[in-house]
C-alpha cells in the first residue's frame, strides 16, 4: 500500500496560470490520497511588495505598464548569468523554512520561478526533492535551478530551451500543462444557464482572470451589428472594466460577465474565442479543439506563448481592426479555417498531463525512498 506523502506546492498570484496548475495538481494528489498544501511564497514573504506588483501586473496594458514589464522579463534573462539568478533564490527562504517546518513536506512541487526551494537542498537537514512545472510555452532562465529533481514542460520547444541552459534532458518531461478535468466537449449545451442563445454562434472574448482586455469597445460595436452573432465578454477580477462595459454596452447580444468559475460550460458553447495568450487558457481552449485569435500578446511569456501557437497554426493574430473582424468571420463560416485551427490546436493539447505528472512525481519518490529496488 502506498504511503501517503505531505505535498508542499509553492505558487504565486501572478497570473491565474500559476494558482490554477497548483490548485489542479494538488486535487489530483488529494485523490491519490495524499495531504497537499498550497502556498504563495512570495506574496505571504513580502505582502507588501506582492501588492505593489500586483497593481503593475494590472497596469500590464498600459502605457506605461507594457514597456515596464518588457524590460523586466526581457532584461532579468540577460541579467540571470550576471548575479540576478543567485541574489533571486535566497527570496523567500525565511519563509519557507517555515512552511517546512511546519508541513513537513516529503517534496515539494514549485509552480512559479521559486528557486529558494532547491537551494536549500544544501543543508544536509532539508534535502527535500523539488519538481518544477514550468506553467508556459517558453521558459526563462529564471525557472532554472541545478538542484530541481524534474522538469514538466509543454512542449517539446520547451525542453530543448532548456537544453540549451544546461538542463540535462533525464530531468525534462514533456507531459503537457495540466488543466482541471472539467475541461473537455460536453454533450449538453447550458445555452439557458449562461443566458445565451442556441441559434447564434457564439464569439467568446476573455483577457484571463484580471480582465485585461484592451480596446474592445469598437469591436462589439461592429459585432453587434450582426444578428446572427453573440459576443460574450469575461472579465474576470476587473471590475472596472466589467462597471465600465456594463454601462456602455446596451446591445442584446453583447453579453458582459464578471469572474466565472464554470468556464467549461462557455466554452463548449463557444465557436470562436479571442483572447490574450496566458498558457493555461490555451491549453483549456486546445482541449475543446476551439479556433483561436490572440489579441495583442503583452510582452514576456504571453509574446512567447503567442509565438509558439502561431508556429504552430494553432491561432490566428490580432492586426488591425479590420483583419480582426475578418479573421472571426473566417473562424465561424470559413470551413477551411476552422478545420485547419480545431486540428492544430487540438495537437497542442496533452491529454491526462496532470495525473501524469503525479503518477511520475510519485514514482521518481518511490525509487529515491528505496534505492534498493532499482538493483533487484
């Protein structure tokens, strides 16, 4: 009978991306059995500061937000060789040996740049394995750590990036990003429920769980013109722009909603999604085989993950106004496109990810706890 283990998993609120693969990997270890614990490092070491970003996170679309981020994703990778890399993984460390202390962990899973975790496996008496899931279709040089265990990737982009910074290719899985198991075709279709209609096809526009969607009024002003058509916005945690929508979108098949926790259920009433490019709503939308247009990428991961999926031939770009109105119409009416952008996005998503890297997190534990087996 296999033991049950204490699981310490370290994330951070930046982006739903980060909480959401911690929240899925801990169910799937609490069905296995074992005690799982979520922490957000970062934000309960340093609340202050946590806070501080959050608000520049907010600001990503902005003015001045999107040059500041850029400089920071784009300059902490040259910077990682020169020092940042050894000043970043001593971040948290108070902390942490408190959450270990407290939890006693057999291992711990980071989904967030945490490398304070396997740093310290150099103290002989916290020589806790450590497994990283890199939650997007690119990685930073700040995911790299020597002391991690393993490595769980999207793609096979993504493992030879690692390559190249010196990760030895036994400790790269490529199992996919995991998702909840909610996210999948449904045979019934809530069009009552969401308040939609069964004779429209549906153009879904979400900008992650902050909302970030920018300039989106002229769009649902030409969208709404069209009777055949309805446009569901999400916004998630902004409530500003889900006040502001509300109050000047007046059109019935325009539909403004807040955060959603059934996001499965739009989605399989969905023949068009427009979003911007966070990995895990990709990968959501990939499981439902959804045709895709990604709407002006911030800088950083989001850019990067666009660019992968646009290699691909798994989305279609945002241009300009008028190629963007285009391209819905190609997604809903165009068979061609549609066939072409269900079937590449549908390649990019790895089915049972999550119960994969559990099920392989479990057995690498197993063969540590008993060396022996491994020579019989």
């Amino acid at each position: 009978m296999r033991k049950e283990k204490s699981v310490l998993i370290l994330t951070a609120h930046f982006g739903e991306g980060h909480t959401q693969t911690a929240e899925t990997i801990a169910d799937t270890f609490r069905n296995l059995g074992h005690h799982v614990h979520i922490r957000d490092l970062y934000g309960e070491a340093y609340p202050a500061i946590h806070s501080i970003a959050q608000n520049l996170l907010k600001k990503g679309f902005s003015k001045f937000g999107t040059p500041f981020y850029k400089a920071f994703y784009y300059g902490t990778d040259k910077l990682s060789s020169k020092g940042l890399s050894y000043f970043y993984q001593h971040l948290g460390k108070k902390r942490l040996l408190k959450l270990i202390e407290t939890y006693s962990p057999s291992c711990i899973v980071t989904t967030f740049p945490l490398p304070a975790a396997p740093y310290l496996r150099l103290r002989s008496s916290f020589n806790i394995p450590t497994y990283t899931v890199i939650t997007d279709y690119c990685a930073h040089p700040l995911w790299i750590h020597p002391m991690i265990e393993k490595y769980y990737v999207a793609s096979e982009q993504v493992r030879r990036t690692l390559t190249t910074y010196g990760v030895e290719k036994q400790r790269i899985i490529v199992s996919g990003l995991p998702i909840r198991s909610c996210f999948q075709p449904h045979a019934e279709k809530p069009y009552k429920e969401l308040g939609l209609s069964p004779d429209r096809k549906t153009v879904t526009f979400m900008g992650g769980g902050l909302g970030l969607v920018p300039n989106i009024e002229p769009v649902l002003s030409s969208l709404s013109k069209d009777p055949n058509l309805q446009a569901v916005v999400v916004c998630g945690r902004n409530k500003e722009l889900y006040l502001h929508l509300k109050n000047v979108v007046k059109c019935p098949n325009i539909h403004i909603y807040g955060y959603m926790t059934g996001m499965e259920k739009l989605f399989s009433l969905t023949d068009c999604l427009v979003t911007k490019s966070g990995a895990i709503t990709l990968t959501e939308a990939a499981s439902f085989k959804l045709p895709i247009i990604i709407f002006k990428p911030a800088p950083g991961q989001e850019n990067e993950n666009a660019n992968y999926f646009f290699q691909e031939g798994a989305a279609l770009k945002y241009v300009t106004h008028y190629d963007f109105l285009k391209n819905i119409y190609r997604c809903l009416y165009d068979k061609n496109t549609k066939d072409s952008l269900s079937g590449k996005v549908y390649s990019v998503y790895k089915e049972n990810a999550c119960i994969s890297i559990v099920e392989d997190i479990l057995r690498h534990e197993h063969k540590q706890s008993y060396p022996s087996e491994r020579r019989m």
